[in-house]
C-alpha cells in the first residue's frame, strides 16, 4: 500500500515502552460527499474504522469497525486500498505511540443498520454524516483539543485534502458554496 504521509511529533522518549495500534479506515464517497464519523461531544469528524484485532486481517477489520461505528454494511467486492499514514508520537500510556493507519475506499449497501458503539464513542455521541469534505476540514482545523487527538484530527484533514487534489470529488462545481 502507498504512503500518504507520516506523521512524527518527535515528542516522545526515544527508545522508550512503545504501544502499536494499527486501523483501518473507510473512504465511502457518495454524491460527491464523504462519510464520515462526527463525535457531538467534541465537534470533530473522522473516518469510520478503527482497531485491528491481532486476529483478523484488514478488510475484516474495516468492516466490523464501520458497521459498529456507522450502521454502514461495507460491500466486501469494493474494498480498495487507498493508501497508509503512519503515525508517530507520545502515548497516553506508553512513551511511544505508534499507529498505521490504512485507508480503504469502499462502496456500502443502501440499507443502515444499528449502531454498535464501544463506551467512549457512545459518550461522545458518535453518528454518522455524510457532508462535503471541505467541511469537515475546516471543522477539524478550529477544533482544539489535546496534543494527542489533534494530530488525529490533521490526520483526517490532510488525508481529505488528498481526495480532493487527486479528483475523488472533481465533479463538484467550483462555485457551489453549500458545505
């Protein structure tokens, strides 16, 4: 898979207790819109997708995740591979944090089906939207919150703005100013 980009803080103890969680992401593009997970609480946007269990591989990852976080049924057939962001700071926990992200583009069945959120993204009111991708970058970008979840959040912003220099959301009309 194509790096993307990587994200290193450099704010951690060099050679200190590291923690690695890689994930899988969904890139679901409808009529010229994103999907994207929205946390209430926190006024921020972010990919459907989540951990990777170290038994399952990473489409089985991608689709329980968006289904849990999303109601969303991934179509197994469309799973591509987008490309990887590696990500590089200091943990909560351990010294060093370190998180490949993969991103997969993907195609869902119409239908939504129930949410099945873990405790913290119930608390922060995750739902599902789907909105045009500037808007969810100018949300991340204002949004502030600690050190650690703000480099999510560039994350996300930064991966968007790749979709949208490489075409995913051409047809839109350069004057359409409805976000």
């Amino acid at each position: 898979m194509r790096i993307l980009f990587e994200m290193d803080k450099k704010d951690y103890v060099p050679n200190g207790s590291t923690f690695s969680r890689p994930s899988a992401r969904a890139v679901i593009i409808q009529d010229g819109k994103i999907a994207m997970v929205y946390s209430k609480k926190y006024n921020y946007y972010k990919f459907p997708g989540g951990g990777i269990e170290a038994d399952e591989c990473m489409e089985d990852a991608l689709i329980r995740e968006v289904l849990e976080e999303t109601g969303l049924c991934v179509i197994r057939d469309s799973v591509q591979e987008y490309g990887q962001v590696h990500r590089i700071q200091k943990g909560t926990k351990e010294d060093i944090f370190i998180q490949d992200n993969y991103y997969f583009l993907c195609c869902v069945k119409e239908d939504i089906e129930q949410q099945n959120l873990d405790k913290y993204e119930a608390e922060e009111g995750f739902t599902l939207e789907f909105l045009k991708p500037q808007l969810a970058i100018d949300v991340n970008r204002k949004t502030i919150l600690d050190d650690f979840t703000q480099v999510m959040l560039e994350r996300e912003a930064l991966v968007l703005e790749l979709l949208i220099q490489e075409g995913y959301f051409e047809w839109i009309e350069e004057d359409d100013d409805t976000l």
